[in-house]
C-alpha cells in the first residue's frame, strides 16, 4: 500500500513539472511564431533602411527595427551577399557561433535550474505538512516503541526485590484490568523510581513491560525540551497520542528531573520552553483515565529538585526507592551477570559479594566484565578467583600504574604512609577490618589501605566515626613520627579531605558534636535513597555559629590525629616490621598484615550494653511485626502515630 501510494505521489507531481514546461515552451515558441516574417520582408524592410541591427546565427537572422521591434527570419546559404547588404546600409551587424547541442540543453537546464528548485522545495514542504515528514516533525515525540519487551522479565532482575514487589502489582493490572475494575480498583497512573544511577531503574521498567507482554515507550526527559517554544509541549501531546493508541502500554521516561523541576526558579520565570513542557505534562496525566492501561514509569536520582505537582496523587502515586543491593542482592546479580561466564572452580561469589560494598548492579556487571577481559588477555580458558580479585582492584582502585618511577625515599616514605594507616586501622575496635594494603601507584594515589565492612550497615555510630577519623590521619602521624615534622609530604591531602568532610557533617548534619548539639546547621538538601546530604553552613548562620562550627571541626580532626599518633608510637616495631614487607612485597592482603605484625586476631568493640536474644525471640518478633503490618494504625488526639 505505502509503495503504490508513493509511486502515484511521484507520477503526479512528475507530470505536473513536464506539463508546466511544455506549456511554457509552448507559450515561448508562439510568441516567436507571430514575430517571424519572411526573407524577402526582411529585404525590402532593409532596403528602406528599416533595420537597425542584426544577430546572425547559422542561418538564423533575429534583428531590430528602428522602433527596436525584434523579429526573426531565415536566410538561405545560397545568399552570401546578405552581410555585405547590412553593411552597405550602416547595419550593425553581430555573428554567433552555432550552439552545440549539448550545450543548449546544458543552457536551458541551468535557465530552468531556479524554476525547478523552486517547484521541488514547494513538493517538499506540502509532503512534509501532509505526511508529518522530518522538516514539520519538530513536535513529534521522540518516544521509542520498543517492540521485543518480552525479552526482559523479573529473572533478569536481581538484588532489589522490595521494588520489584512494589512493581508486580502494575504487571497484574495489566495482564487482568478487569480484574482491579470490577471491584473499582483504580491502578496508580504513574510510578516513580528513586536511586543512585546503576541500580537497575531502567532495567526494572523493561521487565515490567516484559511480564505483561504490553508495548514499551522509552524516552528520556532531554528529550522533551528544545529551544523552539513550544516543541516540548507538542511532543508530550504526540506521545500520549501514540500511547492511546497502543494501550496498554508503558511510557519510561527516564531522568525527568532533566522537564520535572521547580517552576519559577529558572531563567525566564514560569514562560520558558521547560516550564510549559512540565505544564503540557501535567495536563496530560490528569487527561487519561486510569483503567486506559497506560500507565507512566518515570526514573530520576534527583527526587529533591522535582515539582511537588508531579508527586500528587493522581500523578506520580507510588514513590519506589531502589536502593543499593545487600549482600544477599550482589550476590543474586552476580550470578545473572556470570551466567555466561566459563568460570573457575576457586570462584567463591559470596566472597567477592562480601567485597563489594556500595556496588550498584552497574558496578557489579562491570566488574565480571572487567575480569572476563582480563582473563581473556592472559589467554585464560576461564575466569578464576585471581582475576576477579585483579578486577576488583582496578575498578576499586584504578589501573596499576606501573609506568611511575619512584625513588628510594619516596617509595620508603610511602610504605610509612601506608603502613600507618593499617596499624591505627587494626589497633581501633570499630574500624572496617583492612582487606589489602599496596604501594603501588593506582589512579591518582600513590598507595593505599582498603578496608571492607564485615556486614552492610545502614546507619554509623559515633565512634565508628572517630575511628574513621583516626584511620584517615595515620598515614600523616606515620611520616611526622618516622620522618620528622619538616619532612610531611602532601600524600595526605586526600586523607586530610576525607577527615574534614566527616567531621563537618558530624557537626553540622549529625548533631555529633557537644557544643553544637543536635542542630541542623545550614540548609540541607538530602539524597532519600543514600540518608545523607551536603549542607551549606554559610547560607544564614552567624559569624559566631560559623566559627563555632570551623572550631568543633578542626577540634575532631586533631582528636583523631592526636589518637593515630598514639597508637602508632605504641606500636611502632608492628609499623616497621610492616614498612619493610611493604617495600619487599608492594601488596599485602589481611592474614599476611596480621602475620608480619604478630596479632593472633583483630580487637573487637566492647560493648557493654549487649542485649543476647535467641532464635525464637527473632521468630517471635518477626512473626509479631508481620502482624502488625496487617492491621490499620491507630492515631491519637494530638495526630502522632502510635
């Protein structure tokens, strides 16, 4: 149907270009019909001195009258005294090379070239604004159908269950809507992901798609917005226009926050092309019913900075935070991502999931990637244990930079540095456990001690905190001890960095500080899905809140350095002894640490506080939580929950 359409399109338009040129020509020829006059008129016409002047042209006269009137006529070749005539009676006469036939075609293809031009940019345009074409399209909407959703379900999907849960709901309304109708259920119309980029939001929209077998649209929020007023307004029109007529369908419109933000903080007040675009939005979700079978999964990192216009109900119903995986969820999207993996039989995936803190499932893919490449440079038929501990470090720490040439002192005074760290790290109770100590150049740093959680934590207490503080200046209270207070380097800048910024938030965000007290200083803007924030404590504080707060953060960091120097001069033979298996073996991993410096087993916190509860009482109390779950809270008079 399309081809036969637009071969008739093409005949048409063809025939009406060849139709306007035979009428032209056809119109030219007849004026140069009724100005031609016989040889013997030209003549007698120029033996009454009527003729002005002549352009002679093979046998082909064109000439002026006196009153400049031109006509044509033909002179036979058996007439060679025509040009002493013209002569003879002070005609000015012009000789023309005969044309060449190519060049006459030539010639009058370029005196037609701006007629035709002109005609095809006309066809052009009348197509474009009857068939909707690329040059009119500005507001079509830029949403791709993506026509294989099946092939992504909730078994590609790992390490974040309570969203996926969260989820399954939509997947049933659109397999049975009827089902929710009869009993005048009402599906939320639209669904909001919340978390740090990698975590999965776009690959959990596909598996809903994919669960339901419906069609997908993707689009991105960017997408929407141009610099033409009112092409992103058009283009959400034209994508729920598309979506209606494929229902049910989802819509993925991932990174809104890009058209979602606050109206009015922008440039050009609530008139510019975003704003209008967000309005158009808005609009549209409340112009379609809920039981259409459309329903709208949008996907952003950025849930402070979204218009609260969007998140009411009726809009964005559901909130779904997608947060990092547990230890469980890594190891879950571990064995998606090693399926096609030939891997060793030393591959212990609880182990590397145990040293992934903080991956996202991006991460985690990229790190069995990581490692599939690296065994396949070592000409490897599979993927052992030592090449993910190699791939892991790179991701972790940065390639090797083997390329450095260090000296003797620096290498030393690295050592030092390091080992510094790793002893105040085993000596504090609450400090990570270290999982590897190295002096060889990664990334931007010189060394480096990794310690990894035993567990995942959720919240930190406040002497983890000095811990950290602690750990963070060993490796400058290590070169001041060793080398002298004139011989610091600037290895701790980043160290020093690190230390202030979790002091600064311990006074200001955390209430950690006795002099402060548990006040929030400064204006926060929180990330949900992470629990933490930057505070700008110079926004509306007074000068002496200000210096309270410069003072308590300066007082905390010399605690900690006060506390790494202690430590380190307590044991400062297990630095040495470190320093130098450093300087022999470049990297060191936990029981070789624990070898060279004689501890049996890393102190543990007391705690004096314990409370032990057995098995059943854990039963106990999840079976009572369960419970509680089910029924409706209660509320009393002055509105707090109970």
């Amino acid at each position: 149907m399309f081809n036969f359409r637009f071969k008739n399109s093409t005949i048409l338009w063809v025939s009406i270009i060849v139709a306007v040129i035979t009428i032209y020509m056809s119109v030219s020829e007849m004026g140069l019909r009724t100005n031609k006059i016989s040889f013997s008129e030209f003549m007698t016409r120029l033996e009454n001195g009527n003729i002005r002047e002549v352009s002679i042209q093979g046998n082909s006269i064109e000439a002026k009258d006196q009153n400049l009137n031109t006509f044509i006529t033909s002179a036979p070749y058996f007439y060679p005294k025509v040009i002493d005539k013209l002569l003879e009676h002070s005609v000015k006469v012009e000789i023309l090379p005969i044309e060449n036939p190519i060049q006459s075609v030539l010639g009058m293809i370029a005196s037609w070239f701006p007629v035709l031009l002109f005609i095809g940019v006309w066809i052009y345009f009348i197509k474009n604004i009857q068939g909707g074409g690329k040059a009119m399209s500005f507001g079509k909407s830029k949403a791709r159908l993506v026509m294989d959703g099946g092939k992504v379900t909730f078994n590609d999907v790992a390490g974040i269950d309570e969203a996926r849960d969260e989820l399954e709901e939509l997947v049933a309304f659109l397999k049975e809507p009827i089902k929710f109708q009869r009993l005048g259920g009402k599906i939320p119309r639209g669904c909001l992901l919340i978390g740090t980029p990698g975590t999965g939001k776009t690959l959990l929209a596909k598996a809903i798609a994919g669960e339901a077998d419906v069609k997908f649209f993707s689009i991105s929020g960017s997408d929407f917005v141009e610099m033409f007023v009112g092409v992103g307004a058009s283009r959400v029109r034209d994508m729920f226009e598309q979506a209606k007529k494929n229902c049910p369908c989802i819509i993925f419109i991932d990174e809104i926050d890009a058209v979602g933000r606050h109206r009015g903080i922008g440039m050009g007040g609530g008139n510019d092309e975003r704003e209008q675009t967000l309005n158009q939005l808005l609009v549209e979700m409340d112009g379609f019913d809920a039981n259409d079978g459309i329903i709208i999964i949008a996907a952003t990192n950025r849930p402070d900075v979204l218009d609260p216009a969007l998140l009411r109900p009726g809009r964005f119903d559901r909130q779904i935070i997608v947060p990092l995986p547990d230890i469980n969820g890594r190891e879950q999207i571990l064995h998606v991502h090693m399926k096609k993996v030939p891997l060793a039989k030393d591959v212990n995936i609880n182990l590397i999931a145990r040293g992934t803190p903080g991956f996202t499932g991006a991460d985690l893919a990229n790190l069995v990637n990581e490692a599939s490449l690296l065994a396949a440079r070592l000409n490897n038929k599979t993927v052992d244990m030592a090449t993910f501990e190699a791939a892991k470090d790179k991701v972790m720490m940065g390639p090797e930079r083997r390329s450095i040439i260090m000296s003797v002192e620096e290498q030393k005074l690295t050592a030092y540095h390091e080992g510094g760290h790793a002893i105040v790290a085993l000596h504090m109770p609450h400090s990570d456990p270290i999982h590897k100590a190295t002096i060889i150049p990664r990334g931007r740093a010189l060394g480096m001690v990794i310690r990894l959680p035993e567990d995942d934590r959720y919240s930190i207490t406040r002497e983890k905190l000095h811990s950290d503080l602690a750990v963070a200046m060993g490796g400058r209270a290590a070169e001041e001890l060793i080398f002298g207070k004139e011989n610091v380097t600037t290895g701790a800048s980043g160290d020093i960095k690190s230390a202030t910024q979790i002091a600064k938030r311990m006074v200001t965000q955390w209430g950690l500080s006795d002099a402060v007290g548990p006040v929030l200083m400064g204006e926060e803007r929180e990330d949900i899905y992470l629990g933490q924030g930057n505070v700008n404590a110079s926004s509306h504080l007074s000068e002496k809140t200000c210096q309270l707060i410069d003072s308590e953060v300066k007082s905390l960091v010399e605690e900690g350095y006060n506390t790494a120097k202690r430590i380190i001069q307590e044991n400062i033979d297990q630095l040495h002894s470190l320093a130098k298996a450093l300087l022999e073996n470049e990297t060191l991993n936990q029981d070789q640490i624990m070898e060279i410096i004689g501890m049996q087993e890393r102190k543990k916190p007391i705690r004096n506080n314990d409370i032990s509860i057995d098995t059943k009482s854990i039963k106990k109390i999840k079976e009572n939580s369960r419970k509680v779950k089910k029924r409706s809270v209660p509320t009393t008079n002055d509105n707090e929950t109970v």
